[in-house]
C-alpha cells in the first residue's frame, strides 16, 4: 500500500505475540462465517475459543490496545474478551468495544433508499441494543441529514418504517441466504470495519468528537447506564485520547416503538451476555 503503514504477515499461535506486541488497535474478525440456516448464536462453540485465545494474547502482549471485536456473536464474544482480559488484571471497559458499524451501514443505506437519500452516508442514524436479530434497534425517529432533521417516522407510513427496522435486523441473513453456502457479508463488512477502525484512529491522532456506534461496557450513572442494567449495550459513544471510548452518550428521545423494541432486546442481550460468561469459566477449567 502506498502509506506510512508497515505492513507483516503472521500465522498460527507461535507467531501471536510478534503479530499483537505493540498494536495501539486490535480488530478482531477471526472465526467462521454463517451458512444458510445458521443464527449468529450457532457460531458460539467455534468463535468463543477463538476470541478468548486472542484476547489472552492481547492482554499478554498490548493491554493498553483498543480491541475492536467484529467476531461473531458479538452479543457473547466482547462479553467473553472482557472475561479474559478481567481475569488477566487489564480489563478497561473504554478499551474494549464490539463493532456494530455494519448495522448502521445497512440502516444508512435503506432509509436512503426510503427516502431518496442520493449519498447513504450523509445521514446519521443511531442503532443501538446488540448485534443479532431483534437486539438491532434502529432508532429512525432520530435520524438526520447533515444535522437537519429527516422526520422518517412521521414521513414513511407505519408499515414502511416496521418493514425497514426488519430488514436492518434480518439483512445479514439476507445476505447468507442470497450466497446459498457460499459465504456471509463479507465487502460490507469490511467497509464498515474500515470505517469503525478509520475514526479509532482519527480519534487517537487527536480529532475531536469523533462519535460512532458500538456494543460496549455500560454501568456508572449518566448516559452510561444500560435498559435492564445490562453490562454491554450497543449505542453511540464518543472516541478520545487513544482512541479509547470517552463518553457514553444517552439513547435520547424515541417514540414508543422504538422504546418498546429497546426493552424487548433486554432478555435475549442478557442470555448472551451470560453465555460470554459462562463460557470463560468454564474454558479456565
């Protein structure tokens, strides 16, 4: 690539420490895709061992790194890594995120498209809760182009707004299921990763408010507290120094749709989040 970046290749466990020592950010996307048929939760048994492998790398060889998850079910395995790196004495909830960019990719691009939106990325729409099924709560009532307002909710009929939070929620599916085996979301995924990782780094160079969306540590008071009292909610936050998690800000205003959906993604974010858990007390054993 023609950048400053220097770029190595390293396989296998052997060669773990030398790929990790020194990173300033970790991104996570390791473990097996989904095939048709497969939830996010099916993956669980193989990508759990992988992310607690690696975050037991992280916290031998980066601990101060910001280690962004894209591994698969993220609902579990952020959960799982904060298990580990706990257990290792480097836990720092700012540090650890779970990246949920592709859900407001997806969003951008379908309430573009509801609308007429010519440039998808022009809008800002908050998605919060998780990263599976009905845990992705788009919150279309606070969407806006170029900070004006878009008024989706009071715009799009009613039937349009619920088939567009259902195809947000049930587009990765879509998506194995159009590559019949062949494959899960793979170039937007990308694309999303680069942009999550892109404005990691813009904040550790020092840009101010730098605001995306992730699955992270919630608890505290403020804006930091969580539906349910959940550990791990996904909503926006903004990056600071190093490109760690300053602030958690609140979900804001929603109708009462939205807050219902938030609410309803309570039960099944708190089984995943106790099966991350669970999962790392019984791999110690």
């Amino acid at each position: 690539m023609d950048s400053p970046a220097r770029v190595t290749g390293h396989t296998g466990p052997a060669e773990l420490g030398e790929a990790l020592a020194g990173a300033d950010l970790v991104v996570i996307p390791a473990g097996v895709p989904r095939k048709p048929g497969m939830s996010r939760d099916d993956l669980f048994a193989i990508n759990a061992g992988i992310v607690a492998d690696l975050a037991a790398g992280v916290a031998a060889y980066c601990p101060a790194a910001v280690v962004a998850i894209i591994s698969n079910p993220v609902n579990s395995t952020v959960p799982i890594a904060a298990e580990v790196l706990k257990a290792a004495g480097v836990f720092d909830p700012a540090r650890l995120v779970g990246v949920t960019t592709l859900d407001v990719v997806r969003a951008r691009a379908f309430l573009a498209g509801a609308m007429g939106v010519s440039d998808p990325s022009l809008i800002d729409l908050p998605v919060v809760g998780g990263h599976a099924g009905a845990t992705i709560v788009p919150l279309l009532s606070q969407a806006s182009l170029r900070r004006a307002p878009l008024n989706a909710t009071s715009t799009l009929p009613p039937a349009t707004l619920a088939a567009l939070t259902a195809r947000i929620q049930d587009a990765g599916t879509e998506v194995v299921t159009a590559k019949a085996g062949a494959g899960s979301a793979t170039l937007s995924m990308a694309y999303a990763a680069a942009q999550f990782a892109g404005a990691v780094l813009d904040a550790a160079s020092g840009k101010e408010g730098v605001v995306q969306c992730a699955y992270v540590a919630c608890g505290g008071g403020g804006g930091g507290d969580a539906p349910g009292g959940l550990p791990f909610f996904a909503r926006r936050v903004v990056l600071g120094a190093g490109g760690a998690v300053e602030a958690i800000l609140p979900l804001g205003p929603m109708t009462a749709g939205e807050a219902a959906a938030v609410e309803g993604a309570v039960p099944e974010l708190a089984d995943s989040i106790a099966k991350g858990v669970a999962f790392v007390a019984g791999h110690k054993k």
